[in-house]
C-alpha cells in the first residue's frame, strides 16, 4: 500500500521506549510554531514508500521493540498507518504514535478510518506542540500541553487513560 513519507528511522531511541523503527508522514495540517519537523508540511512533499517495505524492515530488525507513526500528521493517512500498525502488531511489536490533534476532537469526529487505526494503537500521544510549553524535561513530549494517552484502557473506558511508565 502507497503511504505518503518524509522518512524512515530504523534504530530510533526517542520516539518512545526501547528501539523503534520510526515512520515520518509527509503532510500536517497543524503549523506548529517551533515545529522540528517543518519539511513534513508539505502534503506534496516527501516520497511515496511502500507500507509492505516498512514492515520488511521491522520483520528484519530483531532488537525492535515497537514501532513509532510520526509525522506529518499520521492520522491523516489513516489507511496506510492502520497497515503499519498491524503489521507490527502481528510482529508483537508495540505501536506509539504522534498527532497534533486532541483525543477529544478525534472520537468526537467519529471517523471510522481513524478509529480503526487507533484499535491498532497502543499509545498516542496527542495535542499540537506548543513553544511557550517546550520542556526538554518531558518523556517522549516536546511540550507540557502534550498528553501519552494509552489508547486500549481509553477506548475501554471511554475517558482518557494516560501512560505509566513500566509499559513495554
């Protein structure tokens, strides 16, 4: 399946716990000031990959732990990332991604592509960056605003459940 890119990460240590292969979309509506991934913007920008190529990768990488959808705005792209995200699942990998929308406004939105995506989804970590909220402090965040939102124990629950840091 086609998916619109900016990069791909193999290795990554940042983008959630333990080694990840980080997948950057290419395309964000958002326009966060301070952004760090400003070429992502561009929703003609970028390479189109091959979803089938990237879980070659995490099939050949044996010290991955998960897998990160980042962008760019992957819920955007919500077919391709769904592909993604199962893939790694049945690879028993974890999946984390990143999105500049709030958790509220995506279930209330209601779209079935991207509520599917988010069943495929173990952590998400939601809300635009903001640059009057910037910490380096922060774990996998780069602003305060920004929420690890463990999406299995929300979806059950329907109220946000966030992250405790003992998840593998």
């Amino acid at each position: 399946m086609e998916i619109r890119l900016s990069g791909v990460v193999n290795d990554s240590i940042v983008d959630g716990p333990g080694i990840r292969l980080t997948v950057f979309t290419q395309g964000c509506p958002h326009g966060c000031p301070g952004c760090h991934n400003l070429q992502t913007h561009d929703y003609q920008g970028g390479y189109i990959g091959d979803t089938d190529l990237i879980l070659s990768a995490l099939a050949e990488n044996p010290l991955l732990d998960g897998v990160t959808l980042s962008g760019g705005e992957p819920l955007d792209q919500p077919l391709a990332c769904k592909h993604i995200a199962h893939g790694a699942k049945n690879l028993r990998l974890n999946v984390w991604a990143y999105t500049g929308y709030l958790w509220e406004d995506i279930i209330k939105k209601g779209d079935s592509k991207i509520l599917e995506l988010l069943e495929q989804i173990d952590i998400l970590v939601d809300g635009p960056f903001q640059t009057n909220q910037r910490s380096l402090e922060l774990l996998f965040c780069g602003s305060k605003n920004q929420r690890i939102i463990d999406v299995k124990k929300s979806l059950k629950t329907k109220h946000i459940v966030l992250w405790e840091k003992e998840y593998k």
